[in-house]
C-alpha cells in the first residue's frame, strides 16, 4: 500500500526567500524549518524529512500545514515565548540604575533595597545580568 506523497508547489520568490532562510536564517529553528519546506517541495516523504532533520513527522507536517497558512513568516518563532524577564526596561531600568550608583562598592545592598523597593525577588547573578545588559545596550 503506497500512500499520496504531499507535494508542496513553490514560487520562485518563495524558493528564493526559503533558500535565504535556509542559508542564513538568524536562528536555528528558523533554518530547520525552511530546510524542511525546501525538502518537501522535493517530493520527499514527512518521514524521511523527519530521519533528516532529526526532528518527528508530526513536527514536519506541523510546520508545512503553518507555511501553507502564513507563508515564509508562519516559519518565524512567535514573539512570547520563554521565559519572561524578572527585571525589565524603562522605568525599572532607571531605577536599578540610580540604586546601584547610589549603593556602588556594595551591590548586595543595593539588591536588597532594589528587591523592597520593586516587591520583587532575584538573586545577585540576575541582577548582575541585568546591569551587563543594560550598560551593553547603552554602549554598544
């Protein structure tokens, strides 16, 4: 019993930005993603793309049904995902910022007054993180 192979019919704009992506995509999920368009529109079965991209063929027919709905974007990983960040920008920004200047030679203190003054829990390392991040943003 041979089962219906889904061929996917592509553009040539679309080949082209699926190739773009595939090549030089900035994350991994995304290059993933277009290689498995790209080999489906091949003729290739969901479970030999699957042994290729080492991924599952619910996983492959997942993405290709996406695509399908909102194209090459569809492929993107949505905003939202992860998890959130304990300190945020703006206001808490400046706010870290003013204590530590104030607290500069004892940043445990800084972090306890930050902590009571924001009602929010996080450890020395985070607070660290988030002052590397924000002095990286400013400068760079």
């Amino acid at each position: 019993m041979s089962r219906k192979i889904r061929i996917i019919e592509l553009s040539d704009l679309q080949r082209e930005a699926l190739t773009k992506g595939y090549q030089a995509g900035k994350s991994h999920a995304l290059r993933k993603r277009c290689h498995i368009v790209l080999l489906k529109s091949e003729g290739r079965s969901s479970q030999d793309i699957s042994k290729i991209t080492d991924t599952v063929a619910a996983s492959v027919n997942y993405w290709l049904n996406r695509f399908e709905r909102e194209g090459i974007a569809g492929l993107q990983t949505r905003p939202g995902r992860g998890r959130k960040p304990i300190l945020g920008n703006g206001a808490e920004a400046a706010k870290v910022f003013e204590t530590v200047k104030q607290e500069r030679q004892r940043l445990g203190q800084a972090k306890a007054v930050l902590e009571k003054e924001l009602n929010k829990n996080f450890s020395l390392q985070t607070l660290k993180r988030f002052l590397k991040s924000i002095t990286a943003a400013t400068n760079g």
